[in-house]
C-alpha cells in the first residue's frame, strides 16, 4: 500500500518536473548563422558562431540576437565591406534581431522526439530597419534537447543595404541566404 | 635623338613598374588575409567587470570607444573568473569570464588554433584572454536577459 503511495507521489512529481522543463523558456549560445550570397562572379560566405537565441516552448516565442561584427569571412577585405557604413554600419547596429512566434504551434509536441515544421511569423531588424517576416523553421526534439533549424531568404534592398557601384555591387547577390541552427 | 629615346625608356620602365606595383598592391588587398588579432597590440587591459559594467552604464558610448567602422575593433586583454566551459557549432572553445555578482559576463571564443591552450583551464580559474571586441553587455528586452560582452579569436595571456 505505502509503495503504490509512493510510487503515484513519484509519478506526479516526475509530470511536474517535466511539465516544469517544457514550460521553462529555453536559451542558446550554441548557435550557427552562415550568410550566403551567389553570384557569376563569386560565392561569398560567412559565419558567425555568437548569436543568442530564446525559445518559450510555452508560447512558441523565438528571439535571436545577432551579435553583426561576429561574421567571419574567408577574405579580410570582403569583412571589411560588410561592416562598413555602405553595408551593415555595424558600429552603429551591432546587432540585428529576429523576434517572431511560432504560428502552429499546436504540431510541436516538445515532450517527444521528432522533427516538426513550423512557421514562424514575426520581424527581422537589420541595419536599424525593421521588416515583417513569414519564415519556416524546423524544431526538432531529441532526448529531451530542443534545436531549431532554418533557411531564410533576406533581400538586402529591403534593409537599405546596398552597393551603389563598384565590385561589391556586381559581386554580392542582391538576396543572401541565412542558414539558422541553434542548439537549446 | 638618342637622348630622347632614352627619355622615352625611362618613362616606360616607369610606368611600367608603377603598373606592377598597383596591380600587386591591389591583388594583396583583395587577397589580404583575416586579421591577426593575437599578433595586433593590445588597446585596452580590464577586469571582466569592468567593461561590463562601463557597457551597461552607456553602450552608445562604449560602442563608439571600442568597436570600428569597418569591423577591426579593439583589442582586449580580459581578466576574470571562469564561470562556464562550453564548445561551438564550429569546435572552438567558449571560456566565459563572469565576476560574482556581476549581471553579465566575457564569452570569450577560442580558435581552431588556440582551443588547445584552453584545455588545462577549468571553472572558478583566475585568467587572463586576449580577443577583439565583437559586441558589448545589455539587457536585452525581446531575450528578457543580459547579453554578454563578445570577445572573439581568443588566447590565453595568463592563468593561475
């Protein structure tokens, strides 16, 4: 009798501890953004490893903050140009930020592994300009750990990033891809 | 006659060498390799509180003292307590330097190059990590959190 007591007592406070863990916002510093632009004339890539995202399972909030000056380039030039005033003036918007929610949340269950497609619907800042944003993104639950994958496409035009003339302008396409992985 | 062909073969060897030298000048620029932080001289020495602290009280400010236009911000030699190991996307070491009491602390990202001489470090170390500046600490409002200040292509200076 004392066992079966304890034993529904274990039981209950093991669903609160999990439902305690799966309410709890979720935040990562282990994250991946590359920057890809395709043109005839050259590929150029770029990787930034710094960026800190949140995820409330709770409510399907995401926020990723991008920390601009952490994008590595193979070349020091090309690095150059991206930070510069004509491009990202990362002195003046050192970070860029994506906050948006996911919209179906419903087909997540957090509590089981899988992979889940999602969209997220929300707002990218990057150069001081603010856009709306529909994306998709993948969450994907292993053994109780939570990533988040995704691929967006950001017209540089948009953000009032643009070469006027010269090489850069003829060199980087006129939208990039941003590959997301982060790791809750 | 000949003087003048003379003249007229200096000018073109000149010229032609200036050509050489603009072209190679601009090849390296375009080829110019990342920056190498290690080797660049230290701008500024801290304790991690320090600059923590001077980024929460004024980050317009602190931006404009520390980061560059064209991305090769400050040099910084960080001096504090090891809170967290952890690894990256790309395998490099993350060290954050995080002083008791503090709200936000130093990431400090390591390279392929350097991970090896974090290895020996562990959690409540005192060290020092030279790096270049990436971003500064503040309370970001969409993360409900604080950001830590970003140091990145890290080396140990000192450890004890």
């Amino acid at each position: 009798m004392k066992k079966t007591i304890f034993t529904a007592l274990a039981a209950i406070a093991l669903t609160f501890t999990t439902f305690n863990a799966s309410a709890q916002k979720l935040v990562s510093s282990t994250t991946h953004f590359k920057f890809f632009s395709s043109t005839p004339a050259e590929n150029i890539e770029a990787n930034n490893y710094k960026t800190v995202s949140t995820l409330e399972p709770a409510t399907g909030e995401i926020v990723f903050s991008v920390p601009m000056q952490s994008f590595e380039f193979e070349k020091a030039l090309m690095q150059e140009h991206f930070n510069s005033k004509k491009f990202l003036d990362t002195k003046t918007n050192p970070k860029a930020k994506l906050t948006g929610k996911i919209a179906d949340l419903s087909k997540v269950n957090f509590t089981k592994d899988g992979s889940y497609p999602v969209d997220v619907d929300g707002e990218l800042t990057i150069n001081g300009v603010t856009n709306p944003v529909k994306e998709k993104a993948t969450i994907i639950v292993k053994n109780g750990k939570v990533a988040l994958t995704s691929k967006l496409n950001v017209t540089l035009d948009d953000y009032k990033i643009a070469f006027k003339s010269g090489k850069p302008s003829t060199n980087i396409a006129k939208t990039v891809e941003v590959t997301v992985e982060a790791n809750y | 006659m000949t003087t003048k062909k003379k003249i007229f073969k200096i000018v073109l060897i000149v010229i032609g060498t200036g050509i050489i030298i603009a072209g190679g000048v601009g090849y390296y620029m375009f080829n110019k390799p990342a920056r190498d932080v290690q080797n660049t001289e230290t701008d500024f020495n801290y304790q991690a509180s320090e600059i923590v602290n001077e980024y929460l009280m004024d980050s317009q400010k602190a931006n404009d003292k520390y980061l560059d236009e064209a991305g090769n911000s400050k040099v910084l030699e960080i001096t504090g307590t090891v809170a967290k190991i952890s690894t990256d996307f790309n395998s490099q070491t993350v060290i954050l330097l995080k002083d008791e009491g503090d709200k936000a602390g130093v990431s400090c990202t390591f390279t392929p190059e350097t991970n090896a001489n974090a290895e020996n470090i562990k959690i409540g170390d005192l060290v020092t990590i030279k790096g270049v500046i990436r971003s500064g600490a503040t309370f970001d409002e969409d993360l409900d959190m604080y950001e830590n200040v970003i140091i990145e292509k890290s080396d140990i200076v000192a450890s004890n």
